[in-house]
C-alpha cells in the first residue's frame, strides 16, 4: 500500500477511487494530518480527532458536492476540509486571510450551508431535500450533527417537521447522529453492528413495509407496529426518532469503516427520513485529547509530543475570569443568586460556581430560548437569575429577552461574554450587534466596562438593579486593571472624564476607551469614559458637547443604532448642533484573524483613531472644523 495516501487526496473524487481496505490508513494520515496542523495553528481540536472515520465514509459513500452534507455547528469539519481541496491552507486555518475554522459557502463548493452556531442543520438539510425533490432532481441530502446540538430546540423543531409530508412531498434525508459522549457500549459490538446493517438493508425494509400491508386495517396491525417499536428499543435507543418520522438505525461504532460504510450505503437507498445513530469518542487517536476532551477542545499552538503547557508566567485574568470570580462572590453574599448558562460552563467561567454551588448552577443546553424564560420565570418568583452568555448567542433567545423578561420588566442580569470582535472565530461569533439589538428595548440597562476592575464593579451594579440589564465585556484579557476585592458598584448611569484636552471630546464606550486615550495624547482631545450605553450619561454627553467643538463617538459594536447613534439622539433632543464622528464596525461582516490586526483593518486602534479624527476634522497644528451638521 502506497505511503501518503493523503497526498493523492485532492477531492472527494479521488477517494472514492480508493479500495476498501485503503481507507484505513487514509484515516490514520488524516488523523495525524489534523493533529499537527491545530498544534500549528490553533483551532478546535477534540471534535475533530473524533469525526475522521465518518467524514471519509460519508464522502466515500455519497457523491458530494451534487449530494449535500451539512455540517452542524461545523467546528468538527477540519477533515471535511483536508479532504476537499484545502489541505495545503490549512496552515491558514483562523488566519487573516485564511480559511475558516467553520463552513463557509464562499470557502468551497463543499461547504453547501454555512454554519457555526448549532442545531441549524436539520432545517437545512429538510430545505435542500424538499428543494431537490420539487426540482426533480435525484440528489441526496445529509445534516451531520452531534449530541450536544441535538439539546437545541430547533433541532427538535426540524425533526418534527421532516417527517411529515409538504404538499404531498415527504423528504429524503439522512440525519447522522454523531454521540461523543456516551462511551461505546457492548451492544455497540458485533451484534449491534449486525443489526444495525439489518436494518438499513432492502430485505429488512421490504420485510417491514411487507407485513405492514398484510396486516393493515386488521386487529393485528396495531399489536405489531407496537412490537416493533418495543423490539427494537430493547437493544436502540430509537423508539423517539421512529415516533418523528424516522427510520432509526444504530448505534454504530463511528471509528469503524466496516460498520459506517456499508450502513451508509445501504441508507443511501432509502427513501423518506432516516436517522443513523453513531458513536464516536472526542479527541480519539491522540491519548492527551481522549483524557481531557475539553482541554483540547480548542487549544493555542503546542507541541503534540508534550501537549499542552502551563504558561512560564502566569497569564493576565481574562474578562470571563474576572466574571466567574465575581458570580462566586456574589452568590456568597447573595442567597438568591442563580446561575445559568446554555451549555458554555467553561467558556463562560462557571466552573467554580458550580462546584461551589451545584444547588444554583444551571446548565440547560444549547437552548438559548429556554435558558432566558427559564430566568424570567425564576425572577418572578424573587430570585436573582444571572444569564452567563455570549453575545452572539444572546441573539437566539431575543424575542424571549423582549416578550419575557423586559416587557414584564423582570430583574434578570446578562452577562455577555465575546462581546466585539472576538479574533479567529470569525463573523459568526461576534458580539457586533448586542449594543444595538439592546438598547431599544424598553426596561433594559446596557453598561460596557473599560477594563477589568470595571467590569467587576458593573456586573455589580447591574444585578444590584431592579430591572433587566445587560453587562458586556470582550473575549481575552484587558489592559490587565488590577481587580479589587470586594463588591463595589458604579454610580448608576454615570459616566467620566477621563482625559481633558481642547476642541475635540472623544466618548469612549467599553475597553476601546484605552486606544482613545492613547489617540487623545497626541490630539490633545479629551476622553470620557461612558460606562453606560443605556441610560446613557446625557448630562455628561451634553456638557462635552457644549464645551467643545466637535465629538467622536468610539465602540466596538455595529454603527447602526450602537452608542453612538445613542448620542446623536440625545445631542438632537437638545437641539445642539455640534458636529459629530461616529466609529465603530462598519456595515459588513468581519472575517476570522487575530484581533489586534482586526481593529486595526476597521480603523479602532489607537493609530486608526488618531487618523480618523485628523482625516475628519482637518491636521495638526491647527485643527479647523468643519461648520457640518450632525453625521
């Protein structure tokens, strides 16, 4: 057998020219391929060691790009993309200019949904088999999604609607189930491998559709359909799938080409709504990922032979950090504090909350939805709930922040982590619309802390208030603020002059109030830190603008509706005519790269700051304003 079998690899084509017995050791070079690229680059890493085995089945068995395979969430498509043409870019992998760490339609022909949020996939899957079928075309349909997006209730919600006729029209699809977290158990061996061919294979089918027209419409249909379904749940955990529409098969061993590909083959020919069961183990392959998954998930560059080190020194508190601590703190003090989160306990900092406090630590899955009238109805009851979130998830949930929480006016506190941008996640991950989607919504406080400290002392103050309020900090770390004890609060609604310079008033909201600063030091301008998006501190705003001539507004949030449209209203109202330079993230999604490097292509660095103001207002020595209205 030839060695680098990977390098022949350039499309799915090519693998499916392969023999058999060739596709093991392709997944061996795949595996070991993925492996050290994420220890080159970064990126997640668990999720995809764990879904090589059925990316090449999938690919072997079914004729992609014409068949379509969505990937749900899409953090474990690394092998998807080796084996479609990106191999040799994988060195770009979450890069500025390189390819995505998810799906994306314009990266490949492959990629035919573009995903990174979960659960998302059996309703695309379901649009693309409806599609195909009204087009009278003969292709196949295939949503890949894990056991973790499968708590999310739009999954549900497609898994209900698949298996129904539309128009007379039933789908054909597949749904692969890709468990990685129950371990594989011993029904998983040969006779459930025996069984689950059984039952994707013709005879199997026509036994069953066979009997079901002899028996139908006598006594002995209904006892027999039950029979099924009980026999059948004896030795699969199927029987909620059959009752959606589905024809369930599994579970199946996900590491194991000969029971995947013969499987696959055999639902490939069937018709309607199937449902294939695997299993697979997160990290598998590489011993370090399969003892701690979650470590691995989505690690920095390392030395596979060593894995993953403990930094020399230790590294500065990250705003989720700081967080955690905080809620830990707080719920000492307070009784009536309760955590939740839709299953992002480390990524949002709440590990130690639930060791300390597993009586009020809430995860509730990928069900954003749920997680916020879950905290309403906790708040009714006069309880202190506490929504640990990302602020690109948050937008999941929002007619339940509306309908639910502000319109009853419930004292629910969100604490939006990844607000901004949020570096090699790309668009799909960034917290670029919370300040607008927010701050028009009746009853609701938005507060955006400059640094570290700060952001202890506003989740402070939030949850100290009566009302629905959101508190939003970035990923990673900050200026590196020294954090003080205790549990002091801001004064509510109030901003502060950080700088006083001449002519020009910068309004800085959240930690791009350092870049202003920094920009105002060679201006000359002043600086105020706003803390408060809503209320917004129109005392301050008002008395800046009747002191200067000119104001720039600065936040790491979208320009249309943020902070400072927030200003220009208020600048408005008094009928003040001053003019006025808003930055923020234009009007377009911001690609995937390092963060530093993403502020600066959007003009929100110290120097694009310094640039933008110069370029507006006119240039040193004398700054000469323009006589402009509001803009």
């Amino acid at each position: 057998m030839p060695k680098d079998l990977l390098k022949t690899i350039n499309s799915p084509a090519d693998l499916r020219r392969l023999a058999r017995p060739q596709l093991v050791q392709l997944a061996d070079e795949l595996r070991d391929y993925v492996l050290k690229s994420v220890s080159q680059t970064g990126g997640h890493l668990s999720s995809n060691l764990g879904t090589v085995e059925l990316t090449i089945a999938l690919h072997y068995v079914f004729n992609t790009p014409y068949d379509r395979l969505v990937w749900d969430v899409g953090h474990q498509t690394y092998p998807h993309k080796i084996l479609t043409g990106r191999r040799d870019r994988m060195d770009t992998l979450r890069q500025l200019g390189g390819i995505s760490g998810f799906p994306r339609r314009e990266e490949s022909e492959y990629d035919v949904f573009g995903t990174a949020h979960s659960s998302t996939s059996i309703s695309a899957t379901l649009g693309m088999a409806l599609a195909a079928k009204l087009k009278g075309e003969d292709r196949k349909a295939v949503a890949v999604i894990g056991d973790g997006a499968m708590s999310g209730g739009m999954a549900f919600e497609a898994l209900n609607n698949a298996g129904v006729t539309h128009a007379g029209v039933i789908a054909d699809m597949l749904v692969v189930l890709n468990d990685n977290d129950m371990s594989i158990s011993p029904p998983v061996g040969a006779l459930n491998k025996y069984l689950a061919r059984l039952m994707s294979g013709k005879f199997y089918e026509a036994a069953r559709e066979g009997a079901k027209s002899v028996l139908r419409n006598t006594p002995l249909y209904e006892f027999a359909r039950r029979f099924e379904e009980h026999t059948k749940g004896m030795v699969v955990p199927g029987t909620i799938f059959e009752e959606f529409g589905f024809t369930y098969v599994g579970p199946i061993d996900g590491h194991d080409l000969d029971a995947l590909i013969p499987t696959l083959e055999n639902l490939r020919e069937r018709k309607g709504p199937q449902f294939l069961h695997v299993v697979t183990k997160k990290g598998y392959g590489y011993k370090l990922a399969e003892a701690d998954p979650v470590a691995y998930h989505g690690p920095g560059r390392f030395d596979p032979a060593q894995g993953l080190q403990k930094p020399a020194t230790p590294p500065k508190p990250t705003f989720t950090q700081v967080f955690g601590q905080w809620l830990c703190d707080m719920a000492e003090k307070d009784s009536r504090l309760i955590g939740i989160t839709p299953a992002m306990r480390e990524g949002s900092g709440m590990v130690e909350f639930h060791r300390r406090f597993p009586d009020r630590y809430h995860d509730v899955g990928i069900a954003e939805q749920h997680a916020i009238t879950f905290a309403a109805g906790l708040a009714c009851e006069g309880l202190k709930p506490v929504v640990a979130i990302y602020s690109t998830f948050l937008q999941r949930g929002y007619d339940q922040l509306i309908h639910d929480v502000a319109l009853q006016n419930l004292p629910v506190m969100f604490a939006l982590d990844r607000a901004g941008l949020v570096g090699a996640d790309g668009a799909t991950h960034a917290g670029a619309y919370d300040i607008a989607y927010l701050r028009c919504i009746p009853n609701m406080s938005v507060l955006a802390p400059a640094d570290e400290n700060e952001c202890r002392m506003a989740l402070t103050s939030a949850f100290e208030q009566n009302h629905p309020v959101a508190v939003r900090y970035p990923r990673g770390a900050g200026v590196g603020a020294a954090v003080q004890p205790g549990l002091s609060a801001l004064r509510w609604g109030k901003g502060e002059v950080r700088r006083r310079g001449q002519r020009v008033a910068i309004l800085a909201f959240g930690t791009l109030l350092y870049p202003a600063l920094a920009a105002a030091d060679r201006l000359d301008a002043t600086v105020a830190n706003m803390r408060f998006v809503k209320p917004l501190d129109a005392e301050l705003v008002l008395d800046l603008a009747r002191s200067h001539e000119a104001i720039v507004t600065v936040e790491e949030g979208c320009l249309m509706g943020g902070a400072g449209s927030a200003v220009m209203e208020t600048l408005h109202s008094a009928g003040l005519d001053v003019p006025v330079l808003t930055l923020g993230l234009p009007d377009r999604f911001i690609e995937h790269g390092d963060p530093a490097k993403l502020l600066a292509m959007v003009g929100l660095d110290d120097a694009g700051i310094e640039q933008s103001i110069l370029k507006r207002f006119a240039v040193r020595p004398s700054l000469v304003l323009p006589a402009a209205a509001n803009s």
